[in-house]
C-alpha cells in the first residue's frame, strides 16, 4: 500500500472499514509525508506522534473516521496536557488541563491528532509569520504567504500532509488561506460548532471553527460529526434536517446566484481575483444556475471606520484578560507583543464599553442588510480576497507601522469580514490559479443555517472543475 496520500478522511476511514489499512499505517504515513515537507513550510509547530499512536490504537471502525490523521490549530482548539501557545510569547507555556468540546468531538469521531499547526499571534492577521514559531511558506510558492490566520492548516493541507485540518475564522481565516494555498474552505454558520467551554463568544460572535479540506465531502463529514452546541451557549445554529453528506449526495436544484467583483469598502481588487469570479460565475451558469450581477448596499466608509474599531478588540480583549488573570495592568504587557498587536491594543485600550456595544448593533444591521439581500438570492457570489497570495512580510507592522497594515488588511479582507458580522455560511471553493501558478479563490456566501446549499454547490464545481489533481511544487507525494 502507498503512502495514502491519494485518499481523503473519508476515504481513508473507508480503508480502515475494509480491513485494507490499520489506522497505524496511516498515522504513520501522514507522519512520513510531514517529516518531508514540513522543514521547508513549516505548517506544523508541535508534534504529538505518541498521543496520535494511543488514540490510533484506540479507534474503532464503527467511529466516523477510523483512526485517521489529523491537525489542530494552536488557538481555541485545547487538548488536555498539551500547551495552547497562540503563537505567543506571552501564552506559550499555558497547558490546558481539559480538551475543549470540539477536542473531544474531534476524538470520539475517531481522529488521531499528531500535531498543532502555525498561525499569527493571537489570530489577529491575514498572515501566518509569528515571531514565536516563524513564518508558515506556502506550497505554491515559498516566497508567499500562506494566509492566516490558520495558515499551518491551508499549507498542510495543500501539501498533502493531511486531507484535513482544523482552523478558526473570525474574519475569514479559513477561508483566506484556503484560497491562498489552493484548498476547500467552509465557515459555518453562526452557532454550528460550539467554542465551549472554554468561550461562548469571542469578540461579537464572529469567530467559527470548522476545517479546511481537499474534498469538500471531508468539509461535510467533519461538519457532521462536530456541529452542535453546548448548554449555556449565546448562540445555536437549528438541527439541519438531514445530514451533510446525505445533502451533498443529492441533485442540486437551481440556485438563483448574485455575483460581485468590486469591493464595498472601495478598495482595490486585483484583476487576477476579478477573472476568478468572472470564471466561476460562467461556470455556475453552464452548470443550470441564474447568475445575476448584484451586491448589498454597504456605507463602506462607515464600515471601514467602525470595523478598525471593532477588530482592535480582539487583541485588546486577550491582552486584558491575560492582564487579570495574573494580576497585573495591561499596559504592562503589551511590549511581549508583536508590533500589529501592539498597534491594536493602543486603539483597542481607548473604546470605551458604549462605543463597542454601539458599534456592535451598527454591524448587526449590517448582517441584517445582507441577509435581507440573500432573501431574493440563495448564494452570493465574490472574490474570497482583494488580491493573490501576497509576499511574505507584506503584513509586517514592524517594518511598515501599524496603521499602514490595518489598511493592508482591509484591502486583502475586503470580502471575507461580512459573513462573520453576519453570522451566515460562506466558502472558499480553489477554481483558478493565476499564469504564474498562485491559487485565487471564489467566495460563496449563503443564508443563515443553509450549509446545505454551499455543499451541494461545492460539490457540483468539484466535479466539473477538480481541484484535488493539482499539486503544488512543494508536496509530500512528489
């Protein structure tokens, strides 16, 4: 038997099932493919070969996944005994002493985690380059980033280490580096997946975890396997009636898809991320869709101005709460931080609690304004970033300040940020590559608790366009 690296989760559950595989063998041959490829990407940080062994020998074949390998990001995802670093020197001893709820999802569905991957500081950036661990290179192209912030899983999984990893999105971060790395990327709705126990919200209810994957039938199995929340949760996405992989198996009917290429916020768009959605409207079309051009109205300057704001909360919050917990001030904290969360807390640490919570019902209407816009559409169709993978360092507030980088980003970001404001499904589906070889992704956002819709539509651009045959330069099975 080869190295496995031509089967997805599902697929290599399946040969566990057959008896043609033990989930050993294919530990150890997602072990082998990292051992080659991760010195020069460095996806992965932390390496737990012996706890993936015992949880390998301890699968069943009546568990989801059999005993197959699996990734988790270094974030909210906790496992008992293991350190949570957050990619910083301020977190990087913290050992949780209990597995989160997702964790332990994660495990009675049968995954043997063998090691946590990179991400920013604090997943507070579009990139992953922390100073704690250095910078995740992308397999398309070292000298780029590999998007963030779950850039170690968009790498890894890109590379063929895994066919899946775990990740996180509070503004797009599974999707920016599935669409920077070439791979399938799914934000669920709002409430899908708890964060408990741990956090029932973080920073207004914009972050989500799920995975990114190769196929999108891997993106439905986990989904199945992990969603629903825990008592006492703020929010809770309703039981979908059947489950996604029997949705994903049905005919898709006709979807009536708005598509748009410019930015609301008036930034920049790359033409290379134009031609994507162009491309990928063309094919929605040929597939029986009706494609229309259309967007929501959004005052994107207010947007710009009160989302500054509101993102400077997140490293604000971590900072502050890390400064209780020891008993001690902030601001005597902030200088083991890197320079971009240095800038955020300085805006942060000025918010006053009203200015948050006003700013938070603005963005509310938002998510009303474009869920009101998806009443007469059933996807909403974009490019998943302003530009193509950038060069790494483009998002380096030491060298370029702050303020300059927060402009970076809401260029880069332009597209990713309203699905999370809103709490709604979206997806970065990888159907073009640039002349020069870098991947540029097509976001597809859908209505509240409607993942069903975005799978069937996956699944359906899988087929006629997949994506899984192309590899990048640097990959394990080369």
């Amino acid at each position: 038997m080869n190295d496995f690296s031509g089967f997805d989760l599902v697929g290599q559950a399946g040969l566990v099932k057959a008896g043609e595989a033990s989930a050993e063998e294919l530990l150890q041959g997602a072990i082998a493919r990292a051992e080659k490829v991760n010195p020069r990407l460095n996806a992965i940080i932390r390496s737990l070969h012996d706890e993936a062994r015992t949880e390998a020998r301890a699968a069943t074949k009546d568990s989801a996944f059999a005993g197959a390998p699996f990734l988790v990001k270094d974030l909210y995802c906790h496992m008992a005994g293991v350190p949570t670093t957050r990619a910083s020197a301020l977190t990087k001893d913290f050992v949780p002493d209990h597995d989160s709820e997702l964790m332990k999802r994660y495990r009675r569905a049968g995954l043997s985690t063998f090691g946590k991957t990179n991400l920013c500081e604090f997943g507070t950036l579009g990139t992953t380059e922390p100073k704690l661990f250095g910078p995740t290179r992308n397999p398309w192209d070292e000298t780029r980033s590999s998007g963030g912030s779950s850039g170690g899983a968009g790498a890894a999984v890109a590379a063929g280490i895994v066919p899946a990893a775990h990740g996180g999105d509070g503004a797009g971060s599974i999707r920016i580096p599935a669409s920077c790395c070439g791979v399938f990327g799914l934000k669920p709705s709002r409430g899908r997946i708890t964060m408990g126990p741990d956090l029932g919200d973080s920073t207004g209810g914009i972050v989500n975890e799920h995975v990114l994957s190769l196929t999108v039938r891997d993106s439905a199995a986990l989904l199945d396997a992990t969603r629903g929340s825990m008592p006492g949760d703020p929010y809770t996405a309703p039981t979908p009636e059947q489950s996604y992989l029997s949705v994903l198996r049905g005919k898709p009917r006709k979807l009536r898809i708005a598509y748009s290429t410019g930015s609301l916020l008036g930034t920049f768009v790359d033409p290379e991320c134009v031609q994507a959605t162009l491309e990928a409207a063309r094919l929605c079309e040929s597939l029986g869709h009706e494609v229309i051009e259309a967007a929501p109205q959004i005052d994107g300057e207010t947007y710009r101005k009160y989302y500054k704001r509101f993102w400077a909360m997140t490293a604000t919050r971590a900072i502050t709460a890390l400064a209780r917990g020891r008993g001690v001030k902030p601001d005597s904290l902030v200088s083991d931080v890197e320079p971009f969360n240095q800038y955020l807390f300085g805006v942060g640490a000025k918010i006053t609690a009203a200015d948050y919570l006003i700013d938070l019902n603005w963005f509310h209407g938002i998510g009303r304004d474009i869920a009101n816009f998806l009443g007469g559409f059933d996807l909403w169709l974009t490019p998943t970033l302003g530009s193509p993978p950038p060069a790494l360092g483009h998002f380096d507030a030491a060298t370029h300040g702050g303020e300059e980088v927060m402009e970076r980003f809401l260029q880069f970001l332009s597209f990713t940020t309203f699905a999370n404001m809103a709490g709604l499904p979206s997806m970065s589906v990888p159907l073009y590559w640039t002349p020069g070889g870098l991947p540029v992704g097509t976001q597809f956002t859908g209505r509240f608790n409607d993942e069903g819709t975005l799978f069937q539509l996956a699944g359906q651009l899988e087929e006629a366009l997949p994506w899984s045959r192309r590899r990048p330069p640097i990959h394990a099975a080369a």
